[in-house]
C-alpha cells in the first residue's frame, strides 16, 4: 500500500480514538458523579446564561450559583450539570427557569470533595456522540483498508502449482475479506450497543438528540453488515478462484498466458467471464504547498473467456487467454513517484447473484 495512504489511514484511526478515549472517559465521569455524589441542601444565589461567540457558531452555557453547606463548612457551586456542557441559547436558558434567586434546591457534592457539586443528575448524550461519532471514521479507514486496490506494494511472487503452471495470489481472498466486513460489523454495532445501551439504561429520561442519533449510527452500520451479506451470498456461488499464469516472470513486450478457474457451489446461471489485464499508474502532484495523488488505468485489455452458461453444484466455470505487455509502457514500480501497478482482474457476472471480481498483482519487469 502506498505510504500516503498508510499515513491517511493512521490518522483515521489515531485521531478518531483519541476522541474516544475522551468520550469514554466523559460517559464514566458523568455516570460516576451521578451515582456517587450525595444530596445536600442548597440555596440558589444568582443565574445566568454565558455565551460564547465563535467564528462560526454561538454557544451558551447555564450558569446558577448556589451555596452548600458540609459537616458545618459551606462551599459554592455553578455546575447545573454533572459535566459542563454549551449548546443551543433555548436549551440554556430553559435550564436556568427552573431556577430562582432564593430558592432551595437539591444539591450533589462529591463525599470526597465538596467543592465538586451540580444541581440536576440527569445523563447528558453529548459524551455518547464523542463515542459514536468517531466510529464513522474508523469505519471508512477500515472499508478504504479492505477494498483499495493497495497498489505500490511488493508483489507477492507466483507460486509453482502442482498441476502445472504458477498460482498467482489475489490482494485480498473471499474468506479474508467475508470475516473482515463481520468483525467490522460486529465492532460497529458492538460499540453502539456498549455507549448508547449504557445511555437508553441509565437515563431517567432521554433528550432529542438521543431519537436522532441513535437511528443514525444504527443506519450506519449497514454499511458493513450489507457488504458481509453480499460477500456471503457470494460464498454460496462460488469457492476461491485459481488464477495462473504459464510462467512466473512478465516483461514488456513479452506475453502473459492467464488461466481462471471458478469453483461453482450452487446452480447459477454465468453471463459472462472475462480476464483484464491492467496497469494502474500513480501520480503525486505538487502545486506550491498544496501535495495531491492520483491513481488512473494507464493500460487496460480486456478479454471475454467464457459466455452465458448454465452451471451446476460441482462444476468449473473457466477460461484462458494470451495478452501482449506492450513493449511501450511502464515496468512496475512501487518506489517513487509515479509508480506503476500491474495486474490480472477475474469478472464472472453472475445472473441474479452478486458477482465476482478480484484482483491478482504480478511484476512486470523492464
């Protein structure tokens, strides 16, 4: 894989768990201050809605001080809430109405330390956003990681096949790429049950923003759970291709006889399956402190192999053919800029089915 991409992807990875560290340790604070923090009489002092001007946006946050008193020692509080929390001015200055100079109210003091205090112990969704929003970029780093194309790496060489001929390796197997979209799916819905569950049990009552977001995620997830469904359909039609070559080293100029070979598992009715032979070409770009990539089909050709046909349980659906490496294009190259990616594609279109296509890298030498 490219090292622009890897640095892409670890920054959507590492940048996304950070905010979950944050938020995780937000929904604790916020469930350990609620269940600890012990009741007090208090007495409410003033209130008042702060706000905050940005750039871009304006928040406000409710502000009610109020005084307690502790084994004979009083202290003063402004938290209205177990964690501080801006939003929008009608939420804010809704919040301060239930609240009036002289009034007594109910206060919650840390036993451990009373100068921490808040006045209404309800659970706030805001930290359960930091918990679940980042999961969307986790999730597009992981679907980037399973389904690129991963050209600039070193090819992985044929091997000698027993029947003759030598196997070439795809980028990445049905079976890897089936449990890959699983554990994704699993981990999506796994860490929304974990953050909203906690929230939907706890809460004695749930604010809007909770009927949103949480249709939200679950949608989301659809996404890998629909990829999963549609690989598994697949496993059903069709086991692991063979794809060979006759010999194990390709240069320019030189000829690639490719061989494809589809196990079928159930009677299915095949379109069509054809062979590609691409070279893929990467391109880094610089325009005064501005850097940009690309990546095109330099060379393409494909071939039809195999037409429509009935197949049953048990049987092979194959086909062979001869390319040409054009004398005239580039080698691969997997250093430096541009780099150039060669490979063979298997397409069998499969009527009524998800189809199949996979990609299988070889070296093409000078």
């Amino acid at each position: 894989m490219k090292w622009f991409l890897r640095i892409v992807l670890a920054a959507f990875c590492v940048i996304p768990t950070i905010f979950l560290v944050i938020g995780f340790s937000m929904v604790f604070s916020q469930a350990s201050q609620i269940n600890t923090f012990v009741p007090v009489d208090a007495v409410v002092l003033s209130t008042e809605v702060k706000v905050r001007r940005g750039d871009d946006s304006t928040t406000y946050t409710p502000i009610v001080k109020y005084r307690y008193a502790v084994a004979g020692k009083e202290y003063e509080g402004d938290d209205v809430y177990p964690l501080s929390i801006s939003a929008g001015k009608g939420w804010a200055y809704e919040t301060i109405e239930k609240f009036s100079e002289g009034q007594t109210v109910t206060a919650y003091h840390d036993p451990g330390d009373p100068h921490e205090a808040f006045l209404i112990p309800e659970y706030s969704y805001f930290p359960y956003i930091f918990t679940q929003f980042p999961m969307l970029f986790l999730m597009v780093a992981a679907m980037v990681w399973i389904f690129a194309s991963r050209g600039g790496r070193k090819v992985t060489p044929p091997e000698r096949s027993e029947v003759g001929g030598y196997r070439l390796q795809p980028v990445m197997s049905l079976k890897s790429r089936r449990r890959m979209v699983f554990l994704l799916a699993i981990f999506w819905y796994g860490m929304g049950a974990f953050s909203a569950g906690h929230y939907l049990l706890s809460a004695s009552k749930y604010e809007t923003i909770a009927y949103i977001f949480v249709p939200i995620y679950l949608a989301f997830g659809l996404i890998p759970a629909g990829v999963w469904v549609h690989s598994l359909r697949l496993s059903w039609v069709v086991e692991e291709p063979l794809v060979m070559t006759g010999k194990n080293e390709y240069r320019l100029g030189g000829e690639v006889a490719a061989l494809v070979v589809l196990p079928i598992k159930s009677t299915v009715t095949i379109n069509e399956l054809t062979i590609t032979l691409k070279c893929d070409q990467s391109t880094r770009t610089k325009s005064g402190s501005k850097t940009s990539y690309s990546t095109n089909t330099c060379y393409e050709q494909t071939a039809s192999v195999a037409d429509a046909q009935q197949a049953h349980a048990g049987e092979r659906v194959s086909g062979s053919h001869t390319f040409e490496i054009p004398a005239s294009e580039s080698a691969t190259k997997s250093k430096g800029y541009p780099m150039y990616d060669w490979y063979l594609e298997a397409h069998l279109d499969i009527a009524d089915r998800p189809d199949y296509k996979g990609k299988f890298p070889i070296e093409v030498l000078g």
